[in-house]
C-alpha cells in the first residue's frame, strides 16, 4: 500500500501535468475562462430560486446559498463518476507503453473535477456571505431585530431554518470545510477508479450510473428544500449523498460543524468506498490491460 | 547489474468472439447459464524460460503473431504473465507503440514534458533535455503547434525524439528502426546504435535481420509462443532464414563451406581480393557472389564492381547470414545486381573495408541476353487499373514520373500490368514505387502465369527498393518466376495495411548461357590479391 502510493507519487509530475493540461484546454477557447464551470451551477440557481419563490415563496436568502452549495457537491460526484468510466480508456496508449501505477489515471480525472468544485465552492461561500450581509443590513434598515425581520420574510419554511446562525456571523466555521473537502476528494478518485474499472469489464456501466444517480439525485435534498420531508426523513437518514452533501453545505449555510452523525456517516462512507477500490485495484490491476 | 529472468512463463489470453460484454448481457447469461459469446483462449506464450544479463544484447525474431511483441510486452510488465515468474532488476524503458500516446490539444513541447515525466524525468531534468529533443525531431516551430496538427510521420518523429532522450538501463524496443523519412532514418538509426551502446541490457524485436545480426549479439527465435531456438546472432538467423525460405517454396541456400575461401580481417591495413573476368562481349552481366556465413563476420561486407578499371557500384552483403539466390552446384550465390559492361572485362573487388571480417569466396558472372529491360509503367499500355479511389501523382523519382495510390480497403481496387508474347522461359519480376510514409507494410502483388496463380508477394512500400535501377528509378525483385503460358500478368490491389503504390513492373528473361565462376582459388594463385595502404 505505502509503496504503491509511493509509485504514484513518483510519477506526480506525469499526472500533475496531465490535470494542468485538462484544465487549461477546456478554458482556452472561452473567453469567459474560468467563469464558465460557475456558469452551470449559477444559472441553474437562478433558475430554481425563481420557479421556488413563485411555487413556494420560499427564502431566498436562504434558498440560495442552500441550492449552490448542493449542486456543487452533487455535481462533483457526479461528474468524477461519469467521467470516471472513461479515465481508463483515455489512458489506454499510456498504459501499453509504461507500467505506471493503474490509479493515476482515475486521480487524474479527480483532481480535475476537484478544481471545478472549489470554484463552485467558493461561489457558494460568497454567496452564503453577500446574503448574510444583505439580511443584516435590511434588518437594521426596517429598525427591528434580525430574527423578527427574517420572519416575517419566511412565510413557509420552518422555524429552525428562519432563525439560523450564518457564515457572516461565524466566518472561521468555513474551515470546517477542509476536511469535508479532503473527505469528499478521497471518494472522488475511490469513485471515478471503480467507475473506470466497471467500465472496462462492462461497457454499459455507464448508462446505468446515469440512470442510478437520477434516482439519487431525487432522493437527495439538493434542488429541493430538506424541511419539505419531514413525513419521510428517514430516507434522508439512509441516504449517504445526503449525509456528504450536508458536510459541505452546513458550515457554508449555518457558520457550524455538521451533527456528528452526518460527519461518522460521511467518513464511513468514504472509507467503504476507498477499500472497495483498494481491493478493485489490488485484484483487477494487473488484468485490466486484457480488457482494454 | 540489470537482469531479467522468465522462468516457465506462460500468458493466455481470454478473448470474447464478439467483443467486450454488457452488464447487461453477462447478467442474462447467469441467469439462463447459455452464452452466446463464449471466450477464446489464445495461448500467445508457452513455457518461456529466459535469463538475459546485464552486457547482452538480445534480439528476437519469428513469423507474425509468433508473440515477439508480447514476450517484450510481458518483460516490461505491461502483462502479466498467467503462470510461471518474472523477475527484474534495473530500470525499463521500452520503445514501443510509441507513436500512440500523445495528448492531441496539447504543444509538441508539452507532450515532450508528459512523456519525460512518465519515463521518469523531473522538470529540472527534462528541461535541460528540451531543447535538444526538440532539435533532433527537426519539427522547428511545429512544436509550438498542438499535435492534433501533427502528420503520422512527424508524430512519429517526435516520439522517437522523446524516447531516446532517456539514458536507459533496460532498454526493450520493438521495430521502431524504420522511423520517418530516408534521411530521419540514418539520424535514427545512429540514434538507435548510441543507446543501444549505452544500456546495460538490450532486447530488440524486428524483423530487419541485418540490423539485428549488427546489433545483437544473442537471438531468440521465437515460434507460436515458445522459445525455438536460442543462441549466437549468426547462427539463429541463418537458422531461421533457411526454415523461412524453406517455407517459401524457394531454393533452399547452403553454406558455402566446399569452396575455397579467403578470409580478410578488418584493420587499418586495406586488402582486397579482386576477381576480374576479361573478354566479354558488350552487354549486360548480372553478378553474384556466395560467401560462408558466420556470425562473427561484417554485416558490410563491401563489394565493388568495375567496368574495366571505372567503378560502378559498390554492394555492402550481411556475411552473417548466407546468401540467398540460386544455388549452383550446392552453393547459394546472391545477386549484387545487373550491369552494363562495355569495356570487355568486368572486375569484382572485396575488400576488408568493413565493421568486421569478411569472407571471399566466389562470383558468378551470368550474361543476360536481353539488353533492353521489358517495363510497363502506370498509364501506360498494358497498364490497367480497376476502382475509383486511384490518384494519380506526379513525383520526380517515379519511372515515367508518376505513380497511382489507391487507399487501404478491401481488395477492390486493382491495378494490372501485363507482359504478352513471352517467350516460355524463366522471368525475374519487378516492380518499383516512391515510398511514401503511409503506405502500405503488406501491398500484395499477384503474379499470374496466364490464368495460372503463380504467387503473391507482399512489400513494404514505406520503404525505397534497392534491388535494380532502371533509368534512375529502384526496383524490387520479386523473385524468379517461370511462365509457360506466354502471358505474365502482375496484380496490385489494395486489401494492405496502408495505401498501395502503382508504378512500372519490369521483368527480364533469365538467360541460361554458361555462367562465368571465379573462385577465391582462382585468384589467389594469380595474385591478385590487393593490398593498399590505408
């Protein structure tokens, strides 16, 4: 295990340079650059908190740092996975030249979804921050105490959401979120290497994982208020996307460390998915170039 | 020290007949246990048993599909073995598929970057390679472009550049030798030679047995999947040139070990032996010489021909190996070619101006009765072609200035040359084209003896032919063939691995009048024997 890290690190400046070059292509023929990966998650935002306030009358100050930072993390998971099932693939002509280790190529793919996710990440944070100002600042211009001025704004979301501490009022909850992401990064490359794998042994995974994460998508609180649930918590509880998803969303949304059983959940969680590729890697390694 | 070890080495491969699987088809197969897309096994290596030592330069050869490649392929760990064990020791670098692999958006200078990392270099380390890198491939301010832009030959150009910057310990290469244009294949070549020089430990696959013969001092022979024979350089070539001419249905080559023979160390000193054949009619002579193989001779050997005291040509043969021709009185001699003689005598010099010893044996002098080549070239008559995809182009080096290419497919395309009013008798055929950088490696000619299929011989037209040169132009022999009927018809058609090349084909009767032998106890007495100062 220490060694094959070690093999993996040796060739850092390969893959290093590999994630640089994706990276640099996908931005060099935009003239918007980088801000085109915010582009997707901030739309989609912009579109949801109208359709939301219009059905719902939902909080937007709320609303929408709560929409960004889920979709970011969703779209992470995503994207590593789908993308994932062809990291091998794409490697195919280096892997019949040079037996660097196998698990690279999925890394490649990981650190590149990672940049994306920081970005998004950090639209979220500033997003999260703009609307805590923005709320403190009306609620001083209507004279009235915050929390009053936020009720009287809410006029469906529950309690516990309208009265919410904020990133503003917290700002070094936001480091909080480091582990979250080492968390998150660790079951990005475990995801996109089973991802490559299955692929490689069966061409249609993924179509599948297209249609699985549909499902998930639907059962995860991401486009969709939490506390609109409460009849059927219980599939939140067992939803481990949920539990990940709420590691990044919740220092951003409320300036606070997740419950601890969102954070126990979240790391075995990433764990299970790490061992599986471990032991995908250790077996299948050394026969993944005959199905190539 | 480097080392690499097999022991019993076996690799099978699990092939499906109808490609890869779905999840969803493996599934239904569980459940209804009846598979309609069974596995082939394919043993590509048997029980491979091999120690190579650090200083030994090993070369392997076989038929295609022998598992050359793959016997490189597993020593390098890219498979691995199915049974048995492998062992290294010292650091690979492999030369091999090495066109493949390039980041298409990424610069020509980047891709020389990712692939220095993957070989092992840092950014300190490959930065002080760049430049020199770049200067090899010759590729100037296309580097700068991404090598999306790139043609296969400059693709190729650039990873050989790359590839051999490294200092390898290990060095595995497979047929990278023909590598780019004539003049980029001489850099390659000497490229090729200097890390060979430097690498403790070298395994090469070709097919190209002079170089190998040159390059390596052991040799594997591998046939469908195991080990045939080991051993010397010269001898496991000599051995595996006589089971494939053998196979080929052609005159089977002896040793020239019954003549008298006159062996000339290389050294500063120059000594020659000159065989020399007066009062011939003007005409046109084919000379031919015979040699006994050894592996420790020059793969050089330099034989010169003079039209009276004028040399016209100088000949380089691998004496390693034995000559291969027409075998006269047990003695394979080897053609070094036609030429025109007007002064009434012909001499022959071999001299010892070579990498290594070399051996004087005989030369055989054949008169050839026909003066005037017989050639149809592309358009004209007696040409036909068949298929629309043939182009037509105007090249300076080409017989009659221009060729027809007609791109890989299925066999459709045809281009036919025939040769009518034969006199029965026995014909040398050849054909020439201008070597272009994907052509085909197999282009297959077809030679019909009236409706009679005599053979089909395929030819590498990425490389020039040397045999003939007719008004400038190179031929290559096709071999020697008797045509009864009085109609020769040769056939090119395009089912190759690249695009096929029409230009002339050429055949000339081979003529049975009494050959001319001068042995090296001919010339020995007479002191002929040249000697020169350096």
């Amino acid at each position: 295990m220490v060694s094959y890290l070690a093999a993996i690190w040796q060739c850092r400046y390969f893959w290093l340079s590999l994630v640089q070059m994706d990276l640099r292509t996908r931005y060099r023929r935009s003239v918007l650059g980088v801000g085109w990966s915010l582009l997707q998650p901030a739309a989609m935002t912009v579109i949801l908190c109208a359709v939301f306030y219009h059905l719902l009358k939902i909080d937007l100050y709320y609303f929408a740092p709560y929409l960004i930072a889920g979709l970011a993390c969703w779209n992470y998971i995503l994207t590593v996975t789908l993308h994932g099932c062809q990291c091998f693939h794409r490697a195919e002509t280096y892997i019949r030249q040079y037996p660097a280790p196998l698990a690279i190529y999925p890394l490649r793919t990981a650190l590149g979804a990672t940049f994306h996710f920081l970005i998004a990440l950090g639209l979220a944070i500033a997003v999260a921050l703009a609307v805590g100002v923005a709320a403190k600042f009306r609620a001083s211009a209507d004279n009235r105490p915050a929390a009053a001025a936020q009720e009287s704004a809410v006029l469906e979301v529950g309690a516990a959401a309208s009265t919410h501490a904020r990133l503003v009022d917290h700002p070094l909850a936001a480091l909080y979120l480091l582990p979250a992401i080492l968390l998150l990064a660790i079951l990005a490359w475990s995801l996109a290497l089973l991802a490559g794998f299955a692929n490689s042994y069966f061409q249609d995974t993924q179509h599948l994982i297209e249609v699985g994460f549909q499902l998930v998508f639907y059962a995860t609180p991401i486009i969709w208020p939490e506390d609109r649930l409460r009849s059927t918590a219980w599939v939140l509880q067992w939803n481990p996307v949920y539990h990940l998803v709420r590691l990044v969303r919740d220092p951003i949304l409320h300036g606070a460390a997740p419950p601890l059983g969102t954070c126990l959940i979240g790391a075995l969680t990433v764990a299970l998915a790490a061992s599986a590729a471990s032991l995908v890697l250790a077996r299948y390694q050394n026969r993944l170039i005959f199905r190539l | 020290m480097a080392r690499i070890e097999l022991d019993n080495v076996s690799l099978t491969f699990h092939v499906r007949q109808l490609g890869r699987v779905t999840l969803k088809e493996y599934v239904v197969r569980r459940m209804f246990r009846r598979s309609v897309n069974p596995y082939v096994q394919v043993e590509a290596l048997k029980n491979v048993t091999l120690r190579v030592d650090a200083g030994d330069r090993l070369g392997i050869l076989g038929h295609n599909g022998a598992g050359k490649s793959t016997l490189l392929k597993l020593l390098a760990g890219i498979y691995p073995p199915t049974s048995g064990r492998r062992s290294v020791q010292g650091r690979i670098s492999s030369l091999f598929d090495i066109a493949l692999g390039f980041e298409p958006e990424a610069s020509g200078w980047e891709n020389i970057a990712y692939r220095g990392y993957l070989q092992g270099e840092t950014p300190r380390t490959i930065r002080a390679k760049m430049e020199s890198i770049g200067a090899f491939s010759e590729l100037g301010h296309f580097l700068d472009m991404p090598v999306r832009y790139y043609s296969a030959g400059m693709l190729v150009r650039l990873a050989f550049s790359i590839a051999t910057a490294i200092e390898p310990e290990i060095l595995l290469i497979d047929e990278v030798l023909s590598v780019g244009d004539l003049a980029f294949q001489q850099k390659a070549r000497a490229r090729m030679r200097e890390m060979i020089g430097k690498a403790e430990l070298v395994i090469l696959v070709s097919h190209d047995l002079p170089s190998m013969a040159q390059l390596c001092d052991k040799v594997l022979w591998m046939d469908h999947g195991q080990v045939r024979q080991i051993g010397p350089a010269g001898e496991v070539i000599a051995a595996y040139m006589a089971h494939v001419q053998g196979n080929a249905g052609l005159v089977g080559a002896t040793a020239a070990g019954s003549l008298p023979c006159r062996r000339l160390p290389a050294g500063r000193e120059y000594q020659a032996v000159r065989w020399s054949v007066p009062h011939l009619p003007p005409g046109f002579y084919e000379v031919q010489a015979a040699w006994p193989a050894r592996f420790d001779q020059a793969v050089d050997a330099p034989y010169q021909v003079f039209d009276g005291n004028q040399p016209v040509a100088t000949v380089r043969v691998n004496q390693q190996v034995p000559p291969v021709g027409n075998v006269i009185d047990g003695v394979a001699y080897q053609s070094l070619g036609t030429y025109r003689i007007d002064s009434g005598s012909l001499q022959v010099e071999l001299s010892n101006r070579a990498t290594r010893d070399v051996a004087a044996a005989s030369v055989r002098v054949v008169p050839l009765d026909r003066p005037q080549p017989l050639v149809v070239d592309d358009g004209h008559a007696g040409y036909q072609q068949e298929g629309d995809a043939w182009l037509a182009r105007l090249v300076r080096d080409a017989f009659g200035g221009s060729v027809r290419v007609a791109p890989a497919g299925d066999g459709a395309h045809r281009a036919r040359w025939e040769f009518v009013g034969l006199e029965p008798g026995e014909y040398d055929v050849y054909a020439s084209w201008v070597p272009q950088e994907d052509a085909a490696a197999d282009a297959p000619f077809h030679l019909w003896d009236g409706p009679q299929h005599r053979a089909t011989i395929r030819i590498n037209q990425r490389v020039a032919a040397t045999d003939k040169f007719i008004g400038g132009v190179a031929f290559r022999h096709l071999g020697r063939w008797p045509i009864q009927s009085g109609m020769l018809r040769v056939v090119l058609t395009n089912d190759a691995s690249g695009a096929v090349i029409a230009d002339a084909v050429h055949v000339s009767r081979v003529q049975r009048l009494p050959a001319i032998v001068r042995t090296a106890a001919d010339v020995l007495p007479t002191a002929t024997l040249v000697g020169r100062a350096a």
